[in-house]
C-alpha cells in the first residue's frame, strides 16, 4: 500500500523545469524553435496553426515503479501558404486553353495613341 501525502504538504514541481531538462534540454529548445516557426508563418499566412507536445512516462520493469522513462514528441503544424492560382479554360478535346475557346475573337482593334494635350477645362454636372 502507497501511503500518499497530505494536500498540504505536496509540492509541485514547475513544468518550465521538466520541459529545460528534458533530454538535455533539446525539448525545450525545440519547442522554442517550432514555436518561433509557428509565429513567424501566421504572420506571413494570415492563417492559424498549432504545437502538439506528447510526453509518454512508464516505469521500467523489474523497478519499484518509481524509476521511469521519459519520452517526448513535438509536432507542429504550420499554416501553408497559398499558391498562385491560374485560369483555365476546358477544350472540347480535354486539354487546357489559357483563352476561352467559346469566346469569338474580336478582328480589327487597334490601338489608340494616347493624347498628350490636357483638358482646357472640366465641368461638372448638377
């Protein structure tokens, strides 16, 4: 039978002191990264992520059950950026055209010469 301690007298150990010894100290620097990562894609995306810490603790067999081990796994997901999206038009044959090929072609446009005399004057109407 595991006699267990008063409420009063248990203390409890800061999880930031866990996560700074926690295989040397590489899960905190790594959730340090990926959070700076996380950070810097919301702000270049607009969009939302997140940080997922899993941490397995089992006892070692043939042990009193206090001594365990202590594994760890960080996972992040990242909002993606959107790539440029391009318009296509469906050929009768399947393949693709950059120009609607139901659309009629217009013949004889040109174009015009911009003039380089302002307006003597603008009115306005009432």
């Amino acid at each position: 039978m595991t006699i267990q301690p008063d409420e009063d007298q248990r203390t409890v150990r800061p999880f930031a002191d866990f996560l700074q010894q926690q295989s040397g100290g590489q899960l905190h620097d790594e959730l340090s990264e990926k959070l700076h990562d996380l950070i810097t894609a919301i702000q270049e995306t607009g969009k939302g992520g997140s940080i997922s810490l899993k941490i397995d603790i089992k006892p070692i067999a043939g042990t009193d059950g206090r001594t365990l081990t202590v594994t760890d796994s960080v996972a992040a997901k990242l909002p993606k950026t959107e790539r440029p999206k391009s318009i296509f038009f469906a050929t009768d044959d399947g393949g693709l055209s950059r120009t609607d090929p139901r659309q009629p072609v217009i013949t004889g446009l040109r174009e015009v010469e911009p003039t380089t005399t302002a307006p003597k004057k603008l009115r306005s109407a009432n």
